[in-house]
C-alpha cells in the first residue's frame, strides 16, 4: 500500500497520498500503480463531466471539467509539457537544451505548447459523445501507462525524476499494468482500439523527438508524454 500511496502523492493532489520522506528509486517501484491512479483521475473526471452535461452547454463543459482534470493532478503534467517544448524546441546544442528545460521561467514555445495542448482537451471535452464518455478515463490511465515504457529508454539526464524512477522500476510492470488500459479499450470497443493506436503514434513522436533533441528522456519528457497521449486519446474518439 506504500506504493500505492506514493504513486498517489506524485501524481496527484488527493490527500490520501504520500507526499514526503521518500527512498530512492521509490517512484519507479510505485510505477505499477500509475495506470491505476490513472482510472481515479480519469474517474473523477469523467463523473464531474457527466454531471456537467446535464446543466451547462458543451464549451462550458469543456473549460470546467479541464479545471478539475488540472486541479487533480496539480499541473504537473503541464509543467513538464513547458519545459519541453521550450527546450526541445530551441536551437541549441543538446546540453543547452537541457539547462532551458531546468529553467522555471516559461517561453515562446511552451506557451504555445500549453495553450494548444488544452485548446485541444477543451475542444474534444466538449464535443465528446456520452457512448464515448469513458475515453476521458481511458486517456488519464493510457497517459500514465506510457511513462513506464518509456523509463526503459535512455536518460538524458543522470540525476532527475526519470533516473530515480528508472533505478526502481523492473521491466515486468510494463505488461502487468497494461491491463488497465486495454481493458477501458475493449470497453469502449473499435474507438477505443483506435484511441490506443493514437496514443501509440502521440508518444512515439515525443520520445522521438526527446531521443533526437536530448538523446533520452528526463522527467519533463514524461510530463509531455502523458499530456500529448492524453489528448491525442480525446480526439480521436471524437472522429
């Protein structure tokens, strides 16, 4: 269960979480909970959406339920999203690159990143079908299922987030806690098949472009990824 709540407390602001006096390597062991932490973000989201829609127009529906979706999980996500597009977008040299995703200060290319980022959430929240309601859960825990993959990749920094979470993390939980998101997928049936192929694509060009700006991945590049997939779920299951 300390696991669980470290999972808790990393990724959300619940209160049921443990948020300090970590071991080293701790968020990697409490990786085989973040799909499941995923199924309550997405959970409590898609009920206050559900309940939303009932009372207010779609665009509304939209703008509030991304609030609470941001509210639960502290923006931390987003954080990283900045972060990267500010660094991995810049025209420096690799290690340049990397001071500038460690810099608190947003810019140009991570303001443009947020604002397209949730301009895309808002939009497919609001225009999304109750049949196809569940996609909001399955793309909180498809989201944070990516990140376990992807701590098996290179680290582009030895000393941050991803390295902690590396040294902890065994190999096995990538296909012990994919059945989180493949379940909510056949929920959901052939959308929810091709929402999976999107978050697939959505990701593989994250990490490729981490690979290729920073040669490997840091915890910013985590935080991308799950906002990237996350919103490249909601909007291929409202084609």
């Amino acid at each position: 269960m300390r696991n669980l709540r470290i999972a808790f407390g990393l990724l959300t602001t619940l209160p049921f979480g443990i948020r300090g006096s970590w071991q080293p390597g701790d968020s990697g062991r409490a990786g085989i909970w973040y799909p499941l932490v995923g199924v309550v973000i997405g959970g409590l989201t898609w009920l206050v959406w559900y309940v939303l829609k009932q009372y207010f127009p779609p665009l509304a529906v939209g703008v509030m339920t991304l609030v609470v979706w941001v509210g639960l999980t502290g923006g931390l996500h987003l954080d990283g999203l900045a972060d990267c597009c500010d660094g991995l977008l810049s025209s420096n040299a690799p290690e340049r690159r990397l001071e500038i995703m460690k810099d608190p200060h947003l810019g140009t290319f991570g303001g443009i990143g947020l604002i397209l980022v949730l301009f895309s959430k808002t939009i497919a929240l609001s225009i999304l079908t109750s049949s196809n309601g569940l996609g909001i859960i399955l793309a909180a825990t498809v989201g944070r299922w990516m990140i376990l993959p992807a701590s098996l990749l290179p680290l582009a920094n030895l000393d941050g987030m991803a390295a902690d979470f590396a040294s902890g993390f065994k190999r096995s939980v990538v296909f012990i806690s994919a059945v989180f998101p493949l379940g909510l997928a056949c929920l959901l049936g052939i959308p929810g098949f091709f929402a999976l192929v999107a978050a697939g694509v959505a990701a593989a060009a994250v990490l490729m472009l981490s690979y290729r700006r920073i040669n490997g991945v840091t915890g910013d590049v985590f935080g991308m990824l799950v906002e990237v997939t996350e919103a490249a779920v909601l909007l291929s299951l409202t084609v």
